[in-house]
C-alpha cells in the first residue's frame, strides 16, 4: 500500500480475517488448553510450562504463512500496511494469547475441580484414586507472600511478572517466526540458547578482567568491594528485559517488510 496512515478499521477487518480463518483451529484450542489445566491445574510448575510453551508455539507459528511462495504473496498483497499487520500479529500473539490462557485456566481449575470432587462422591472405583481437593488458584496465589485471614490473596505483581515474561517470551518467537523460514519455535529456542550462553561467557570474562580478585560461590573471581549495589543490577536487569520486548517488536516490522520487498 502507498499509504502509511494508521487505519483503526483496517486494523478491525484483519481481527476479523484472521478469526474467520482460523475460528475452527482456535475453538479446537480453547478445548485443549482447557482439558490440560484441568489436570494440571494444581501444580505451578506444569501450569507455567503449559502457557509459556504453548504461547511461544503459537507466536512461531504465527507469520509461517508469509514463508509459503503462494500464501506468502496472498498475506502481503492485502490492502494493509505493514504496521497495522504488525500490531495484529501482536495483539493476537501477546495480548490475545494471554488472556486466552488466562480464561483456559479458570475454565479448568473450576471443571477439573468439580470432576475431581464429584468423581470421590460417586465412589465408583473400587480403587479409589479420587481424593476430595478444594478449589484453588495456584497460579494467583502460590507466588505469594501475602496473606488475607489466613487465606492466601492473589498477588498481583507476581501475576504482572508473568504477564511481562510472556511478553518477553511472545515477542521473542514473534520474531523468529518472522525470520526463520522452518521450525521457527526450535530455531528461535537454540538461537535464544546460543545467545544466552555466548553472553554469560562474555559478562563471567569481563567481570573476571576488571573486578577478579576474589571467588564467589559461582567460582567468579570478583570483589565485592567493588561491585554495584545488587539492588541497582536488578533494576538494570529489569529495564533492560522491558527494552527487549519493544526491540524485537520493531526488528520484526524492519524484517516484515524486508520480507515483503
């Protein structure tokens, strides 16, 4: 398109495409995640493997088409901008798949808990594998260090911590569905990997040449005299994570439309 102007009902009719095109694919979706969290729904652990590994999944997937040499030319040729195609993609991937896992969770806790507890009443088995279990809400409340009357409440900075890791995360598959052509979620998983473990190589080295004096438990020779305030490299840390998220953001829109060219 020769326009670059932000069009609100552009934006409206690729929502509508996309869900009309894969309305079938999410319902069956929906009913996935919502029989998984009703067997997992009481260990953190599964339930932050199953939203992260399945949103990340999902945020791969999510631009395959653009690779394909017929569906490729079809998504470039609808009359949108590649800024409104962008935000879609994000909407659809960050914020719409939260909120999907979100609602998944809910849904199953309450069905897996109803169906745990009904089961131990009808006492059908004679093996009875069915314990009673109240509701909870592990995932709003496990990370928690507060208590209500003795009652664990929900601890929202936890659950944005969630939300903003998603997003990382999200963000991250995001662009390496873009940029990888095959297996864009192991492709991005390694290259993320390889990253990582190129810069811890990188940080130990540095912090070894200009503060090595004395080892640490991690085997670093550091001195602590001599280090920041660890206080000010959590803050570091955490700007630098919210960088990233908008970062990835806009290489995808620079390698979308290197792709469309």
């Amino acid at each position: 398109m020769k326009t670059t102007q932000l069009d609100f009902n552009r934006l409206g009719l690729l929502f509508r495409r996309f869900f009309t095109e894969n309305s079938h694919k999410e319902l069956l979706q929906w009913i996935i995640m919502i029989i998984v969290f009703m067997f997992v729904r009481n260990i953190v652990f599964l339930v932050m493997a199953v939203i992260f590994v399945s949103g990340a999944i999902d945020a791969a997937r999510f631009s395959k088409e653009i690779h394909s040499r017929s569906n490729g030319a079809a998504f470039f040729m609808i009359p949108a901008t590649q800024l409104e195609k962008l935000i879609v993609g994000v909407v659809i991937t960050s914020f719409y798949c939260f909120a999907e896992m979100m609602i998944t969770y809910i849904i199953g806790n309450l069905l897996g808990t109803f169906m745990n507890n009904m089961l131990t009443s009808a006492n059908l088995f004679v093996f009875n594998i069915f314990h009673y279990s109240p509701l909870q809400w592990t995932l709003f409340t496990n990370t928690a260090t507060i208590w209500n009357n003795g009652q664990p409440a929900v601890y929202y900075y936890g659950l944005f911590q969630i939300f903003i890791a998603f997003l990382f995360s999200q963000s991250m598959f995001f662009l390496g569905g873009i940029y990888f052509k095959r297996n864009q979620f192991f492709a991005t998983f390694l290259t993320f990997i390889v990253i990582v473990l190129l810069l811890s190589i990188l940080l130990a080295t540095e912090t070894r040449l200009i503060f090595g004096t004395i080892t640490d438990e991690y085997g670093i020779k550091v001195n602590v005299n001599v280090l920041p305030n660890p206080t000010w490299w959590i803050y570091i840390k955490q700007i630098f994570g919210y960088l990233l998220i908008p970062f990835f953001w806009v290489v995808s829109y620079f390698r979308l439309t290197e792709k469309q060219v």
